[in-house]
C-alpha cells in the first residue's frame, strides 16, 4: 500500500514539474494569394511552440520559430499578458496593431543589434516602460523571464496570454501568432486582436516537486 501511495506522488508530481508546450501550425503565415504580402519566405517569424515555466519567483516564455532567428535577425518577438482584472484591449507597449482584451502587460523582444527585451505595463490609463533586459537565444528560440510578483499572480493562480512575431518596422502587425493556426494578418500593417487567449496555470515551485518525488522514492526503495 505505502509503494502504492509513493507511486502515486510520483505520478502526482511528474505532471505540473515539466514545463507547458503551446504549439503553433507552421505554414500558417499568409502566402500573398488574393491580397496583401508573401510572408513565407520569412521562417524566422513562424511560430512552431512556446514553452512556458515557472518558478516560485518568475516566469519564462520560450518562443520558438521554424528558422534561424540569429541568420535572419530583424526579427521581433513579443507576448501580451492579461494577468489582472482590467486592462488595456485596444494597444500595447510597442504601439504596434495588436490586441487582447483586459491586457495588462507587454515583453517586446529583438535579435538584431544585441538583442534585449522590454516589459511594459498598463496603468490603467497608458503603457510605461519597467524594464529592459538580456534576451536568451539559440538558434530557434527567444527567452524572456519577468518576475509573478510584477503580475500580481502566485502559484495557483492563471494567466492569459498570446505571443507574436514580426518584423521592424514600428507599425509592423503579428505576421504570426501563436493563438490561431490561420494567417493572422495579409500584410504588414494590418490589425490583429487575440479573439481567444492562451491560457497558462502557474504551478508550485518545481524545486519542491522535486523534492517531494525524490521523498516518494525513498518510500520506494525503503519498502524494497
Ligand atoms: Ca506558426
Ligand atoms: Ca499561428
């Protein structure tokens, strides 16, 4: 019965340690056919998953595309989040064509010339700079962390949220987002709103999963 029960923490804890893999169709940018641009070529800004972690303190988004975001470096990777109630549902840090409803913070990341990400926060009337920080990057993904604190969320608690690519230009819309696996936009300058926002659950810290399934298995081996 005990290496039952141990088993069964094991099993318990193996599902909220791992991270939560979102994936996006590739293929899905618009192909210029009826109107607007040929986004194709552009792998770089094709969304294939975003892998999301956390920690007691913060938490990661891990966006990754089919290209080589470092051969073809403009370009720029960016998550909307609604963790509060209220929020911003016409704009974002960037001022770019993108929306979600009830957003309350922006990560807006580049490649090119360093690379580096910003959050901005929504104070109810207009969007501010908090912060800048080093990006992490390998060949096909872009990293960015802020803290749960600066979310006003604690494990146990759930956020929405949708990421985007794009290219440099300031008015430059989401060419791909990770919440629909259709075209997002025909061209460069189009409008896109999240209709249906990705949800992520903040689990305890995976350090005390850890621990905890390392426990079970002293069960174990003491029963043997
Ligand atoms: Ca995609
Ligand atoms: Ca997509």
């Amino acid at each position: 019965m005990r290496k039952l029960l141990a088993l069964a923490v094991l099993v318990l804890v193996a599902g909220p340690a791992s991270a939560t893999v979102y994936n996006d169709a590739t293929g899905d940018l618009h192909d210029g056919s009826g109107s607007g641009s040929d986004f194709t070529g552009f792998t770089h800004l094709d969304i294939s998953s975003v892998e999301v972690t956390n920690d007691l303190t913060n938490i990661t988004f891990a966006v990754s595309v089919v290209g080589d975001i470092q051969a073809t470096d403009w370009g720029k990777y960016m998550v909307l989040i609604d963790s509060a109630v209220g929020g911003d549902s016409a704009g974002n840090g960037w001022g770019r064509p993108i929306t979600m409803a009830d957003s309350d913070y922006w990560l807006g990341s580049w490649i090119d010339t360093g690379g580096a990400y910003q959050i901005h926060s929504y104070d109810g009337a207009a969007w501010g700079q908090d912060a800048q920080n080093a990006i992490g990057i390998s060949q096909f993904t872009a990293t960015m962390t802020m803290s749960l604190a600066s979310l006003g969320v604690a494990p146990g608690d759930s956020i929405l949220f949708d990421v985007y690519s794009s290219g440099g230009g300031g008015t430059d819309g989401a060419i791909d987002a990770l919440s629909t696996g259709t075209p997002s936009v025909l061209d460069w300058g189009d409008p896109f709103n999240t209709a249906v926002p990705v949800k992520y659950d903040v689990v305890p810290e995976p350090a005390s999963l850890a621990l905890l399934a390392m426990g079970g298995l002293a069960l174990v081996r003491r029963r043997r």
